[in-house]
C-alpha cells in the first residue's frame, strides 16, 4: 500500500512540473480549419458513418487504412470575433490534404495554416504539416503513423516557436454488438516530441506564460456505433475522451444522421474541462452538413484508364462558436476518384468445365 501511494505522489509531482496552462483552443490547433472536424466528425473512431478523409490522421493515424481511392481535399474557415479588445475581427485557417491508397499501405499528407490574432485565443500564426501512413492489420483491426512538423509566428504574446511530433494509432471493429451496428473503438497518443511555446496566455488580470500546445502525450480513446441503419437512413453517436499528459479532461459527444448516404448531418459538443473551469464557453454546440455528388467523366482517356471515369465529391459546411465572443464558419470539399468497390473477390478453385 504504501509503495502504491508513493508511485501515485511521484507521478502526481512529475505531472506537476510541466503547468497547464495552454491557449484556448490550443489542443484543436490543427482542427480549425476544416467542416469535418469542427463539426465532430473528426473523431478517434472516424464517427459512427465513416466518413474518413485525409484531415483524419490528426486525431487517429489508423483511421485512413481501408481507404481504396485518391481523395483530394480542400477546407477554409474564416474565424470572426465580437471583442473589442481585439485589434482585428477577423482571422483564418485553411487545409490541403491527399490521401493515395497503395498495396502495401494507405499514404495520407495534409497541410494547415492557422491564422489567430485574437486576444480570446494566442496561437498565433501558424504553418502544419502531417504524414501518415496507415494499414489494414485485419478485417477488425487497423493500425497507423503519422510524423507532424510546424513553424508558428506572432506578435506580443506570441513568439515564434516549431513543433516536430509523431502520432500513433489504431481502430479495432467490433461490427454489431445487440442493437447497435457498426460498432468500433479507437485509441490514439498524439504529440509525442517537440510542440509549440514561447506564448503568454490572458487570463484577466494576469498574465501567464503558456505550457507547450499541443499537449505531449495526449492520449484519446473514442467509441462509436450506428443506432439506427437502413437503405434510407443512418443515426448513429460517437463519444471520445481526450487525456493531454492526464493534466485535463477533454469530452467530445457527437450525433451523425445520414439519408441515403448522400446528406450528412451532424450535431457535436466539446467539454474542456480546464478551459470551462476558466470562464471559457468552449462548450457551445456545432453543427455540420455534407452532401455527395457523383461526377462522370467522359472522353478522357486518362481518366478512364486509372479507373476514374467515375468520382464522387462531398461539399461541407460548418458553425462552431469557438468561444462567446468567438465564431468558425467553414466550408470544404473532397474529391475521391474512382468509385468504392464493396463486393468481394470470387475466388475458384476449379473451373465451371472441370466440374
């Protein structure tokens, strides 16, 4: 017994000494400037529909290994503040990313800018790169990597800082468990390395210096399952828990509904303990919609011939109040080529003469 409470007073000692005290918002740096992500689907698990896209290796590396087409995405948020405190209203987050499935593994690269001059929210101006590459282990369980780098600038508070990480991940499928279908569970630690510092937090009157964001060890365990699912409509929920270096306690609760696989809607809150516990109102709910078009493509011959003749692209839109004075609206699009082959191989071991 009291071997056990001197392990849990060290390890109380040596959490201690890295403070948090992080920007707000500072954990969801790279989750700015996408729909997907603002809207909850951006989940360890890839939500309850799996909607997965090259931004997703930010919250789990594993979730991109059954991917079977080129996806190509673009996002932009712009970010309006009602404070007067600030010196402009206005900031802005972009992404690029693409994801190529190849034989022995799924290679995914997405690039983030973050643009953040407010007073409610110091993370500066800030440049993000991710590679990952992800890999079906078996038909119930995935695995992934992912390697992050990062340079950020600012002015007063915000100093100039780089950020050099790694990721990993995995998603293990349960497949239907009583009344709830596609049931899986997801587990990630992220920021394993060098994140950004050098930045001075306001936390009126005071000011104090900023622990590094995004938090080392940060460890997230999600679960996610369909309640209802039909030819016509899909309603599932999703539930993850976030653990930065077990110094707070992250909550992000989600509900996804779908109509024929063809318009997503999706309902999410974020409970931050800390940030709450500061005055923060980073618990307000957000909302996304998406809709998938299918695109042909005739008379080209390149196209045709890597299978692309057919593509679907999904728009998406999304509102999340990143604090009371705070608001994201965003807007993406994902272009996949080709077309999902969900029948299985038919393997013969005689031929139809042989019989």
């Amino acid at each position: 017994m009291k071997k056990i409470i001197c392990l849990m007073l060290s390890l109380t000692f040596a959490f201690s000494i890295f403070a948090y005290n992080i920007p707000i918002n500072g954990e969801n740096l790279l989750d700015l400037s996408s729909p997907r992500s603002l809207s909850g689907f951006a989940t360890s698990t890839g939500s309850s529909i799996d909607l997965v896209n090259p931004e997703s290796i930010n919250t789990n590396p594993a979730l991109t290994a059954e991917e079977q087409r080129v996806d190509l995405n673009f996002a932009y948020t712009g970010i309006f503040s009602t404070s007067s405190w600030n010196s402009t209203s206005y900031g802005n987050a972009l992404q690029l990313g693409i994801l190529i499935p190849f034989q022995w593994a799924v290679f995914t690269g997405i690039t983030n800018l973050v643009i953040s001059p407010f007073y409610e929210m110091h993370l500066g101006n800030s440049v993000n790169l991710n590679a990952g590459l992800s890999k079906e282990i078996t038909k119930n369980l995935n695995v992934g990597i992912s390697v992050e780098g990062g340079y950020k600038t600012g002015e007063l508070l915000v100093g100039s800082d780089w950020r050099l990480t790694g990721n990993l991940g995995i998603i293990y499928k349960f497949g239907d468990l009583g009344f709830l279908k596609n049931s899986k569970v997801g587990f990630s630690v992220l920021n394993l390395g060098k994140n950004y510092s050098n930045t001075y937090v306001n936390l009126y009157p005071f000011v104090y210096k900023s622990g590094d964001f995004p938090t080392i060890g940060t460890f997230k365990t999600g679960f996610s399952s369909l309640l209802l699912s039909n030819d016509n409509v899909k309603l599932g929920f999703s539930v993850d828990v976030t653990t930065p270096l077990f110094q707070n306690f992250i909550l992000d609760t989600g509900l996804q509904f779908s109509i024929k696989d063809i318009v997503y809607l999706t309902v999410s809150e974020r409970f931050n303990y800390c940030e709450v516990m500061n005055g923060a109102k980073t618990y307000l709910p957000s909302v996304g919609l998406f809709i998938k078009f299918t695109l042909d493509v005739k008379n080209n011959d390149y196209f045709e011939d890597n299978g692309w003749s057919k593509n679907e692209m999904i728009i998406s839109t999304a509102y999340k109040p990143l604090d009371s004075t705070l608001h994201a609206i965003s807007a993406g699009v994902d272009v996949n080529l080709g077309t999902k082959d969900d029948v299985p191989p038919v393997i013969k071991i005689f031929d139809d003469d042989d019989e």
